[in-house]
C-alpha cells in the first residue's frame, strides 16, 4: 500500500501542483497584481485544478484528461497573447462578436507569441509521465472488489474533497478581500484586473457576459459628450484639399526612435518639425480592436469596452464629421487595402457618410500576405486625384506595417536593420521605415499638386514590441492599472505654425473638432475633444474607460517612459 502511494500517489500530486502553478503563474503575468496574495493564488489554483484532473485520472481511458490539458495549455496562451496585444482581457463577447475577424487573423499568422506563453509548457513532463502511468493511476484511484464487483471510489473522493475543501477556504479569503459580486458590477478596469486575479479569466467573462449581454443596447452606452458648435460667419473654406493617413502600428516611440545614429522613420520626423505636432495622442484600442481608431476619429467619441462600436446602427454614427464635410459640398473618400467585411468597414463607412469606400478588391490591388500593400494603397489614393473634384476629403489607412510587423518582407528589406538582435524589434523597424519612404513618395506628389493641401497624420495603436536596447513601445499604465496606449499626430498645411507640444496629451476626440476648425466647415457635434488649433488653452479632460485624465497628467505619465528613447 505505502509502496502504491509513492510509485502513484506523489507523481499525480506533483503534476497537479505544477498544473496549478502554472495558472497562478499566467494570473501573476497579466495582471502583475500584488505578490503578497501570489501563495493564496497558488493555493485556489491547485485545489480547482486538482478537483477536475482527479476526476478526469477516473475513466478508464485518458481521453478526457488529454482534452483539458490542451484546451487549458490553449485559453492561457491565447489570454497571455490577446493581453500583451490590446492591453486587456479577452472575454467572451469579443469571441462572439470578432469570429470572422478571428479567423482572419488566425490565417495570416498575426497572433502575437510571447514568451510568457511557455508557461503553460511548465508541467508538460509531469503530465506526459501521468500519461505513461495513466493505467495505474486509475486503478490506484478507482479500485474494483473482488467480492461484490462493484467500484471503490473512496481514494479518488477523497482527493476530490480535500481539494474542494482547500478551493472554497482560498475562494471565502478572496471574498472577504473583494466581493466577486461587487467587482462583477463594477466598470473599473482595478477592479477587473481584482475579478482575473482572485477569481479567474473564464469567471470573469462570464461576469462581463451576464453584465453586457449581446441584446443590449449596446449605441446608448456611448458618451458623446457636451455640445460644441462650429459656426464661420464669413461663410468661406478655407482647406478643399484634405488628406488624413492613418498609419498602423505607428506610435509615439516610432518618430523618435534611432538605429545607427539615423532615424527610422525619417521622413516623418522632418515633416514633424514642420507641423503642428503632438507626440503624444492617446489611442482608443478597445472592444473593436484596431477599428476603434477611425471609429474615435470620425465620430469624436469613446469606442466601447466590449462590443466592436464599428459595427453599431446608425445612432453610433450621428456624431460623424464626415457629415458636416458633405454638408459643405465635399466628396469624402476612404482607402484601406483590407477586406470590405473586416469590422463590417463596408457597411459602417457609409453610415459614417463617405460616398465611397475603396477596399483591395475596389482598388484592384495584389494581395502580398494580408491585405495590399500600403505604397499601392497610396498610389491609388494619389493616382484618383487626376479625376478628382474639389473640395475633398481622402481618408487612407495603412496595413503594412501590422503584426507581425513582417508582411512587407517579402518585397522590402532595408540593410541597415541586419544587426538588430531582437527579431520583433527589426522587423517593425523595417516596416514602419517602408511605409515612412511610402508616406514620403506619396506626400510629396500631393503636394506638388496641391502646396495647399491639408495633411493629417496618426497612428492607430501602439505595438507589443518590449523594452529592449532599441526601443519600447509607446504605453504606460495610469495609477488605477489601465494601460494606456499613445501615437503621434501630425498637422501639416499652409497657414500652421510649426510647433510641438511639450505639456498637454491630446486623443483620438480632438482630431475631428481640429479639422472642422481648420476647414471652417459650420458644425455642431457633441464631443469631449477640443480644437487643436487653441493648443495654449485646452481645457478638457481626457475620458478613457471609465476615468477622465488631465491632459498634463497623461502627458507626464507616458513622457516618464519614453524619455531615455525621445530626443529631449
């Protein structure tokens, strides 16, 4: 009997600790939540994932044993992953709402690995020698009398119990810490981050499900904000030439950054110092991913935490500035070199009222990995102005330089990245350097045709390259946990003084009033964004998920970051 419990008994013990460690561990990385409670996590994460492998070790086969195991090591990667990408939880809603989007994303390999990942690779060799032992292990577990042929159960329950035990005493401490109820309620990112820790990424989920479930009306949870009107009594317009590039994976860092004493995006360096440029705008990359960008932009609102707000009714668009544009006796164009089904863009784009939407199939552009490639994109775009009416408005948004930052090497490789040692680190400089020469062809010609024209440049989000001896990206974490993401904003055009703000943040919400302003287009919009133009005199506070932000606060919080990676 001793000899059967040390052969099997301790080896079955051993792999449900290094199973639980495991999800402790994965909790510690996404949440780096106080160590002081790491031993209590480690504690509930052994008991509930010893109750279900001591159920799973009792059929007589381990098929069930192995569709855990996998389908855990899986849900963590995928967590770990989704959470280093968009600084935040993945939940339930997202899976529903974004499967086709998912599943391209899946087909071009554009899911980010990290090495956090390898975690879930903790207890491997215990579970494939409780595999290689599995036959034993459920005979030593569910034993069979001889007498009254009937299954002895007592080994396998008794486990089961002690580890329920030991799960509800973790799980009554952590209720006594935060109540599961409260911060199920709660809006807070803090208090998510508490619900993941203490209680479970499949818990919380659930919680955000039961909370927001997908009949709600999801357009009257948006918050437009006060009032602002735009009103020009002389009646003229003063920009009929208006270019806005918004440019993937472009962040703050980016324009800065150096490799070899020269910069990798040169181009918009020098054109930055031409402009009216903020290097720090903070980024709405939210429940619709990378669409939250041109959703923030064109509606001057905040997008939603759970639900992709590109793909609402028309309510969700009433805000649009597109609107006012066409009002005046503009033609609103917008290219991107995606799908037109990619965030239901082909549908929320005219809702938005752009007269048209020019996708890769539109555009009869070559498909290079995912998506066209952004100097076709340009070209396009540019090439359009031969036939073109004024006044205008083109909206272009690039793809090439998206995660992971590698779709342009099959046609694009620039020497002096060679020697780069961190691989994620190179091939986004090499992106992001192809799209500057991109940009720079494109702008240029633009200009030669139109010296007058007005020129918007962002980034939509930041990227997950880390910390390294070339660079970082562009985030940093407020005092209540939540992860903020910022992007450059470029304002180029006849009649702007060059400047670089140097003590205010600015967001997505200020560039719609900045344009209207410049423009002279009559308006009246509902917004927390002010006109960049008044840069000296801003006044709003910045909202994002939840809490408002000085504009001096969030300015001090991501320079703080990246100073050792800007020029000062």
């Amino acid at each position: 009997m001793k000899q059967d419990t040390k052969k099997l008994l301790v080896p079955l013990l051993i792999f449900i600790f290094f199973n639980g460690l495991k999800v402790a561990i994965s909790a510690q990385v996404i949440t780096s939540f106080d160590l002081q409670y790491f031993f209590l996590k480690l504690l509930s994460s052994v008991a509930i994932c010893g109750l279900f492998l001591v159920l799973f070790f009792m059929p007589k086969k381990p098929v069930y044993l192995i569709i855990f195991y996998f389908v855990q090591a899986i849900f963590i990667s995928i967590n770990i992953a989704y959470y280093f990408f968009f600084n935040r939880y993945l939940h339930l809603l997202s899976v529903i709402f974004l499967i086709q989007e998912s599943t391209s994303l899946l087909n071009h390999f554009s899911i980010p690995m990290e090495w956090e990942m390898l975690w879930t690779l903790l207890d491997l060799p215990f579970f494939i020698y409780s595999l290689i032992k599995y036959g034993n292990i459920q005979k030593y577990l569910v034993s069979f009398t001889n007498i009254f042929k009937k299954k002895d159960i007592k080994r396998a329950t008794a486990l089961i119990l002690i580890f329920l035990i030991f799960f509800l005493v973790s799980a009554l401490i952590f209720t006594f810490i935060d109540s599961p109820i409260e911060l199920a309620r709660s809006t807070r990112f803090q208090d998510e981050v508490k619900s993941v820790y203490f209680y479970g990424l499949l818990e919380n989920s659930v919680a955000v499900f039961i909370k927001n479930p997908p009949t709600l009306n999801w357009a009257k949870l948006l918050d437009f904000g006060p009032e602002l009107t735009f009103k020009h009594p002389e009646d003229k317009i003063k920009n009929k030439k208006i270019f806005i590039f918004q440019i993937e994976a472009l962040e703050s860092t980016a324009i800065f950054a150096k490799h070899d004493g020269e910069y990798v995006t040169p181009f918009l360096n020098d054109l930055a110092g031409k402009s009216l440029f903020f290097p720090f705008c903070l980024s709405y990359h939210k429940g619709g991913n990378t669409s939250d960008a041109e959703f923030a932009v064109i509606n001057s609102v905040e997008p939603l935490d759970e639900y992709p707000a590109m793909k609402l009714g028309d309510e969700a668009f009433k805000n649009s500035f597109i609107r006012f544009f066409n009002n005046a006796g503009f033609d609103s164009y917008i290219f991107h070199g995606n799908q037109a089904f990619y965030f239901d863009r082909d549908k929320s784009f005219k809702k938005a009222g752009f007269k048209e939407y020019y996708d890769i199939k539109k555009m009869g552009l070559k498909q290079y990995t995912w998506g066209a490639e952004d100097e076709d994109v340009f070209s396009f775009a540019v090439n359009k102005l031969d036939e073109q009416k004024e006044p205008f408005l083109y909206y272009i948004i690039s793809m090439s330089s998206h995660e992971p930052y590698n779709l342009i090497n099959i046609n694009y490789q620039n020497k002096r990245f060679d020697n780069i040692k961190d691989s994620r680190t190179k091939n986004f400089f090499n992106s992001i350097n192809y799209v500057d020469k991109a940009l720079e062809e494109s702008i240029k010609a633009i200009l030669e045709k139109y010296p007058d024209a007005l020129i918007i440049i962002f980034g939509d989000h930041s990227t997950n390259v880390r910390k390294n001896e070339y660079y970082r990206n562009a985030i940093c974490r407020a005092s209540s946990g939540l992860v903020c993401e910022f992007v450059p904003l470029i304002i180029y055009g006849n009649g702007i003084t060059p400047h670089m703000e140097k003590q205010n943040a600015v967001s997505f919400l200020d560039i719609a009033p900045t344009i209207l302003s410049l423009a002279s287009i009559d308006a009246k919009i509902n917004t927390y964004g002010e006109d960049l133009t008044k840069y000296y005199d801003l006044k709003n506070s910045i909202p994002f998920r939840g809490e408002k932000f000085s504009r001096k606060e969030l300015f001090k919080l991501i320079f703080e970051k990246l100073k050792d990676y800007i020029d000062k």
